[in-house]
C-alpha cells in the first residue's frame, strides 16, 4: 500500500477486479506485513509488481511463506526485472508461481528465463501499464491544441549511466531539448528533479496542458543479474564525492551488456498521452511494435539533429490534432490496450492453470480475529480494495511504536541490571573503606578518624535518592503505558473509526517514544548518581591521607611502616577511582556510554527497517 499513490499502480490493482472475472480480495504483503489468514480459501494469488521480489527483505516472511505454502495458482506481475535479477529469478522459483507478466519480449525470453531453469512457468509478455476503461469520467475532456499554454513539457530524472542508454535517453531528451528549446526562445515546462514531479489526477492536467509531450522508450537493456552493476555504480558514485558517474563515464562498464537484449518498452505515459490528444515527441525506438513514428508520434533524431523541423512541426495544429487522433483511434478507441482487454487475456491463461491443477478451494476458513500479532504489529486481512496512503502510515506508526516499546523494556532491564551491579559496587566500597578505617584506628589508636571521614551510608545516599525517584515514577508510568497500549487495541476493535484510531495510535506511540528517551535519563543519572558516591569515597580517603603525616611520629618504627604500606594501598585506590572518574567524564567516553548502550541499537533497528523498505 505503499506504492498506491501511483495512479497506474492503483489502476493496475483495482482493474482486474473489475475485468478479470474473479471475486478479489487484497492484502498488503511488504514492510514486515503479518498475515493473518490462510491463503488456501482462494483460488489465485495475484502478485503485484509494486511488491518487488528483487529486493531481500522487502516482501515480508509471514506473506512468503503463507504463499509458498499455497497449493492453488501463483501469478506474479513483475517489472523492472533488471534489477537484481539472480534474487528475483530465486524468488519465482521458491515461492512457485505458476505464471509470469513480464516485460521481456519473447524473442528475450532465453536471456532472462532460461527454459531450462523454469520448466513449468508460463512467461506472458505485457506492457507496464493500460488504459483505464472508465478513463473519460474521470479525466478532464481534452482542450484544442491551440489553447494550450505549455508549448513542450516533460517530467523525467537523472539515473546517470547505470541504466545503460533507455535510461540516459530518459534525461538526455528532456536536457536537450529544454536547452535548445532556450537557446530559441521558446518556453518549455521541462523538469527532470525529483521535487517537480507530478502525481494522481494533477499528472493529467499537466499532460492535457501541454502543446506537446517528450518521452522515449521505458526499460533497461542492462539486466544486473548478480547487483555487480549496482555496486560499481555506488562505488563510483562515492569516490566522486556523491556525484553518480556521467552516462560517458559509466558506458564502458554496461556496453556489452546494453546490446545483449532490446527492452524498449512502451510506457504508460504514451497512452496517457493518446488520452489527453496530447502530441507526442519520442525518440526513434521499437516501444513494444505498438506505435509506428511519423503516424502516432513525432520522431525526434537521438542527435537532435532534426529538432528544428520537429518543432516547425509542432506549429501546424491541424496536422498535430490529425495524428493525436490517430493515437487516440489506434491506442484507446480501439480497446485492444484497456485493461479490460488485458486482463481477460490474463484470466483465459489463470483458467487454464485452473483446469490443470484441478484443486478445489478450502473455503472461507482461517482468518485469524486478532487485529495485532504477537509483537504489535498490524496484522493484514483482505480488504474489498487497496488501501492507500492512511492505513501505510498507520502501519508505519505502529511499527516505530512496537520499535520505541521493546527498546525501552530492554532499558528497563538495562536499568535494573545496572542497579543491581552499582549497588553491589558501592556496598562493597563502603565495607572495603569500613575495613581500611578500623585497621588505622587500630595502628594509631586515634578514635575519631572513622567518625570524621566515613562516607555516607548508601541507603542515604544520592543513588539510593534516584531509585526512589525511578521507583515511583514507574509506578505510575507502567500503568499508564498499558493503559495506552489498552487503548489503542481498543479503538482497533471498532474497524471504521479511523480517527479514533489515529488518535489513540499518536497517545501511545508519545507516550512510548517520550519513555524511551526518559529511560536513557534515569540511567545516565544513575551513573551520575554512582560517580557522585565513588567521589565521596574518595574524599574520604583524602582525608584520612591528610591525617598521616601528623600520627606516624606517634607511632613506632614497624607501626609507621604498617601505615605507610596502607596509605599506599589507600593512595593508589584513590588515584585508580579518580583515573576511572576522568575516563568516563571526557567527552569521548560520555559519547560510548550514553549513546552506545542506548541510542545505537534503536538507530540500527530503524535503519535496518528503512533498508529493508527500499527507502534511503
């Protein structure tokens, strides 16, 4: 649910419950989703493209297995296929999907898919995206030509070379022409960064405002099988100081392999254009045999060597408004390329399956009522359709919850770990330094030298002041954490009351963040507090070494060297507890007990989990 802001991924999904023939739930399988029910009460499970295999960890283990436990039909969506390939090739064979949608040609099959290494899978090639079929109630009706105010706009982003030529042409056409298109004083609406780019229904408005669209084919012709090709372009891209090497600069890594395959793929944005009677201008290329150049688009030379005549073209509207309408007649009126065509070819090829497999359904059974799994985290359950944006973040909250919860109870034991230790510590100091004053009392007979200099008891002591003070706050606080853990599980149970979920959710997600960080405060003042104790000790012992020199006249010749041999001992005792107190008050020691015994762990649990998510 992460990836249904796209509109074509969202039309993607919902389109083949409308056109597929089939009854269709949904489920969330990625970001450590936790499944709660069998899979076996369904005919067909449908993988989307959005649920990458090609990444480890990114599809969660609870769905993995479930569906490699699954006897009925496996469909798996996939593309991008170029990326990690080696994982995602492991990945249909273990969790053994009966079908492939990919975006190989067939003629590319081999290269990919060895027959050899997938004997029983049928590969279909498809495109990335189709035309929605109800797409005319819900797009604005398309201006003239003529009342459009952007004259070339674009929207692409700069992949540097390791995507091979598909991908540099993706930047390349926009840099270019925006450039010539300024060296002749023609305003273009041209951006290729991440923070113009254009989603939902907006992406429309800015396609039907445009005079004409750039675009070239979609893919990659460099398969990285092995993520060698992604590892050399992030260590180039660091020993440039985080500058990705120039496509000129990568070539010679992707050459060979960018002529072993012809990936150019037709994208969804060709047919949004056909839509919106949006002119296009596309770099010469095969864009899946479906368009031919002159006829539906507008041919742009990958030299820019013809630009001029392109955009004298773009100047004759009744020519423009002639091939939009051929677009338009060839790609949608048509229907051959609506996802209700699409997916009836999909359904015929999954019937097929059906009919040999020859299983029957389990039936409705095996859904589990709880609405948290063990840990805390949601547990997914089919919805009628794809959740969206709200119920990811949702998700995500109760993640960082689980997350910020199971830290603090490992600080909570942390805490009375240490307890523990400093207590035994202290108490031992106290009865060593009890001992040390009851042997000078006895050498010297001097009565009140224990009285004068013996420390506080440890029960009165400042460290026993701050476990009173940890006592009674978690008295209150452990209640109120389960109280807040309570409710949340409680407006889960009402189902549609989102915002009292919402609520609930944020309640206890600060409360458990707020005692994380509380809980490194108790533990640093527990050092504190046992540092200041370890200080009085050795005050202590200070005293009694300024004591010395005026008994050992007093004293006789083998009682002064009992005294000096153990002001010795209390010397050195004294000058190792301050040696250790200097160490932990530096700065750099401050940095490894503060931040190491607590910090680190949670930043490499959320680290672990960005990763693992695809996020940077």
């Amino acid at each position: 649910m992460s990836s249904t802001f796209v509109q074509t991924t969202l039309d993607y999904l919902t389109a083949f419950k409308h056109f597929g023939g089939f009854e269709v739930d949904y489920v969330h399988a990625t970001h450590h989703a936790s499944i709660g029910f069998d899979f076996e009460s369904y005919d067909i499970v449908f993988h989307s493209y959005c649920a990458r295999l090609c990444f480890e960890g990114y599809v969660s283990d609870s769905y993995r297995e479930r569906l490699k436990k699954f006897s009925g039909i496996k469909v798996l969506s996939v593309q991008d296929e170029y990326d990690n390939t080696d994982v995602l090739r492991a990945a249909i064979k273990d969790l053994g999907f009966d079908i492939v949608l990919t975006c190989v040609p067939q003629d590319g099959l081999e290269y990919v898919y060895p027959r050899s290494e997938f004997p029983n899978v049928e590969f279909i090639t498809v495109f990335t995206g189709y035309v929605p079929d109800d797409f005319a109630s819900d797009l604005p009706p398309p201006k003239p030509l003529a009342e459009r105010s952007i004259f070339v706009g674009y929207r692409g982003r700069d992949i540097g070379g390791r995507y091979g030529r598909l991908g540099f042409d993706k930047f390349e056409i926009g840099r270019r022409m925006k450039e010539l298109c300024a060296a002749r004083g023609i305003e273009t609406d041209i951006a290729m960064n991440e923070a113009s780019r254009i989603y939902g229904k907006a992406w429309f408005d800015f396609v039907g405002d445009c005079r004409a669209m750039l675009g070239s084919e979609s893919g990659s012709n460099v398969f990285d099988f092995d993520g060698s090709i992604d590892a050399r372009f992030k260590e180039m891209t660091a020993a440039n100081g985080g500058v990705p090497p120039s496509y000129a600069d990568f070539l010679p890594i992707v050459a060979d392999r960018d002529g072993a395959i012809e990936m150019g793929q037709i994208s969804p944005r060709v047919l949004e254009c056909a839509m919106m009677r949006t002119p296009m201008v596309l770099f010469k290329g095969r864009y899946s045999d479906t368009i031919a150049p002159n006829e539906h688009y507008i041919t742009l030379e990958k030299d820019f060597s013809n630009v001029d005549e392109v955009l004298a073209r773009l100047r004759d509207l009744p020519a423009l408004e002639a091939m939009t309408q051929r677009a338009f007649d060839h790609l949608v009126a048509s229907k051959h390329f609506t996802y209700r065509t699409f997916y009836a070819g999909i359904a015929a090829a999954i019937e097929r399956h059906l009919v040999a497999k020859n299983r029957t359904p389990a039936g409705r059974s095996g859904v589990s009522p709880a609405m948290l799994d063990s840990s805390g985290l949601l547990m997914e359950h089919p919805t009628a359709l794809p959740e969206q944006e709200e119920s990811f973040q949702l998700r995500k909250d109760v993640a960082e919850s689980v997350l910020y919860r199971s830290e603090v109870d490992r600080l909570i034991v942390e805490f009375s770990h240490l307890r523990s230790l400093l207590q035994i510590e202290i108490r031992r100091n106290y009865a060593s330094f009890g001992r040390e004053m009851a042997l000078f009392k006895g050498l010297t007979q001097i009565a009140d030298i224990c009285r004068l200099t013996m420390p506080r008891p440890v029960e009165v002591s400042d460290f026993s002041g701050v476990l009173a003070g940890y006592d009674a706050e978690m008295l209150l606080e452990q209640p109120r954490r389960a109280a807040a853990s309570a409710s949340f599980r409680s407006a889960l149970s009402f189902g549609d009351d989102r915002a009292m979920v919402a609520a609930a959710l944020r309640n206890m997600l600060e409360i458990e963040k707020a005692g994380y960080f509380n809980m490194i405060e108790w533990i640093e003042r527990l050092n504190k507090a046992y540092d200041c104790y370890r200080e009085e000790i050795a005050q202590a012992y200070g005293g009694v070494i300024e004591l010395v020199p005026g008994v050992l006249s007093q004293l006789t010749p083998r009682e002064r060297l009992r005294v000096r041999f153990l002001s010795a001992i209390i010397r050195l005792r004294r000058a190792r507890m301050s040696t250790l107190r200097g160490i932990v008050r530096s700065r750099l020691a401050q940095r490894v007990l503060t931040a190491l015994p607590a910090i680190e762990p949670l930043a490499k649990r959320i680290a672990a989990r960005l990763r693992s998510s695809g996020w940077t």
